[in-house]
C-alpha cells in the first residue's frame, strides 16, 4: 500500500476500500455468507463475488439486512450506466425545450 500512497500531512486516512468494508462488514457481522449464498442463490453468488464491492453486499444479512439488497445488486450495472448515459430513458417525460 505505502507504492500506492502519497506520504504526506494532507493523505493520512487513504485505505483500499474492499479490504476495508470487509474488515469492518467482519466487525459489524454482516459480510456475505457466501457458502450459503453458493447453495441457496447460486447467481447472486457470482454477482457477489466477481461483480463490483457495492454497500448492498453487506446488506443481505446480518443486523439491518435489507430485502431490497438482492435486487439492486441485480441492477448496479444499470444503475452506474444510467448515471452516465444521458440517452436512457429515466423514466419520466422528457421536457421539449425549444431552441431561442
């Protein structure tokens, strides 16, 4: 980590964050159980696994699980495409503006 990092005053909090939110998801009791995960949901696994560390992971289970974590782990891909693509559709009526 100390190639990575600038040793300065102004960088002294700078962590790797899947390193870090799996240390404190330990802390908390709430990291993926992904042998259950493996054998229950096999898919959502994979996702879990190779897709992208996002705070819904630590969702599934443990104190103040949600049930809506399944489903936007499903749509992270979607979501950070539609952030960044204009030309998606966000689901209300676009605005004709006229030319002055």
């Amino acid at each position: 980590m100390n190639n990575r990092y600038v040793e300065s005053r102004r960088h002294t909090i700078q962590v790797d964050y899947p390193n870090y939110m799996h240390e404190l998801g330990e802390m908390i009791g709430c990291n993926p159980d992904m042998k259950t995960l493996m054998l229950e949901k096999p898919l959502l696994a994979w996702k879990v696994y190779f897709g992208p560390c996002v705070p819904y992971v630590f969702r599934l289970n443990g104190p103040n699980s949600w049930e809506g974590a399944e489903q936007a782990i499903w749509d992270v891909d979607y979501r950070s495409e539609r952030a960044t693509n204009n030309k998606i559709d966000r689901g209300r009526k676009q605005e004709v503006r006229k030319q002055v």
